[in-house]
C-alpha cells in the first residue's frame, strides 16, 4: 500500500476494549501519518486534578484546573506520548496516565461539559498540525482515535471507522491485556470498569452506534491483523486508492 500523497485524517471511535488505540496505531504506522490518541489527553488532565487534590465533584473546579494545565502531545504511531507542564516542569505521563487510579476517575473528568470542549479545541490543533505540518519523514495526516472523534472532534473527517466487538469479545481482550488471563475471575474484574466506564461516557459522548457516514468494522471474529486490513480497506475504498 503506498502511502497518502495528501493529508488525510481518518477518525475511529469505539467502546472499550474494541482495540481503538492499537487498531489505529497500525493503521497509522501502514498510511505513514502521525497517530491522535484523545484518550490519553483526558487521563493527562484526570492526572494532574488527582495532583492537585481538585474534588471532582465540582465540575466548575475540574474545568478551571484543566484550563491551567499545559499538555506536549506526541503524535508518532510508533512511540505515542503525552506530557503536562506542571509548574513550569514538563512531566512525561505516558505510563502514569493508565494507573489504575487514573482510570477510575478519568470519566468524572471528561464528563464535564467544558473540560470537553476545551480537550476537543486542543484536539483540532493537532490534527491541523499534522496536516499542514507533518513532522519529518511522515506524511499529512492523522489517525485520531477516542470516544467521540468521529461526531465532535473530526465530523468531516476523510474516513470515518466505529470500530466495535461483541462485548463478551472485548472484555476478553481487555482482560488479556490488563490481566493477562480471560478467566471467569478476570473477566468478571474487567467487566465492571469497562461496562461502567462505556455507561457513564455514554452520557456524554456517541460511539456505539455508527453516525450517517460512519463506516463500522465489526472485529468480533478478527485477529488484530485482521481487523487492522479491515480498517485500511475502508481507507482505501474511501480515498478512492490514494491510500
């Protein structure tokens, strides 16, 4: 597959444990364009409000604080970052933004009406940035990928993927990916934080139902390679073959 000769920003959404982050990743590295993982940024800010002790309860409070907080996104498909300038320090976040803590809090946070619409503006900036300036080596575009990229973010984006999995398929992979094992013990340990976790953003944002224009890929019978060609394959049919 050749890579994309002009920018091209191709959006996915999905429920938890549908293989958004990696799926897009790949993806990202075949079409040789930087790679948006949205998710990160809202457990950077959930990070640094659990630092600085904010009561999650006060929406005002949470939105204020995000304001303040600096965020360095990486975009590069193979090695993808992400860091806040917190006093002045930039603090690399990449591992600590998937502690456990972090993701049990990251949805109080990212529920707040403000802290959305001030993460989505933050959002556009990169995949403009991508596009119009491609880091060396890489081509225009992004493959961004999060909860609501396909409606909010991104709505006229060139592609645009709901990827999903039967739920019993997902948490499976989950636990694999968590826990190491997909047992009966495992499974049930996941099924809470990614049942919970998909009904409490589902408040606020879209992303088990496919929008008018929004391709679904089905991964509950793919392998990950699989899944990925899927994915390329909904590219290609959308560019025309450019990518």
């Amino acid at each position: 597959m050749s890579v994309v000769t002009t920018a091209l920003v191709v959006a996915v959404d999905g429920p938890s444990g549908s293989g958004k982050s990696s799926v897009s990743r790949a993806t990202a590295r075949a079409l040789g364009v930087a790679f948006l993982d949205t998710g990160a940024m809202y457990r950077a800010v959930t990070w640094a409000a659990l630092r600085a002790g904010v009561d999650l309860a006060d929406a005002d409070a949470v939105a204020r604080h995000v304001r303040t907080v600096a965020l360095v996104v990486g975009t590069d498909p193979a090695a993808p970052t992400v860091a806040a300038v917190v006093e002045g320090v930039e603090t690399d976040l990449t591992e600590a933004v998937r502690t456990a803590e972090v993701t049990a809090n990251v949805s109080a946070v990212a529920s707040v009406p403000a802290v959305r619409a001030d993460l989505v503006l933050r959002q556009r900036a990169l995949i403009e940035s991508a596009c119009l300036a491609p880091a060396a080596g890489r081509e225009p575009g992004i493959v961004a990928e999060g909860r609501d990229i396909t409606t909010v973010v991104a709505p006229e984006a060139d592609v645009r993927v709901l990827l999903t999995a039967d739920e019993s398929v997902r948490l499976a992979r989950r636990a694999h990916q968590d826990l190491g094992a997909a047992d009966a013990a495992a499974l049930e340990a996941t099924r809470d934080a990614i049942v919970e976790r998909d009904r409490v953003d589902s408040r606020t944002t879209s992303f088990t139902t496919a929008a008018d224009g929004v391709v679904t890929v089905d991964s509950t019978h793919l392998d990950f390679d699989g899944t990925v060609a899927a994915v390329l394959e909904v590219v290609a049919r959308a560019t025309g073959g450019r990518a």
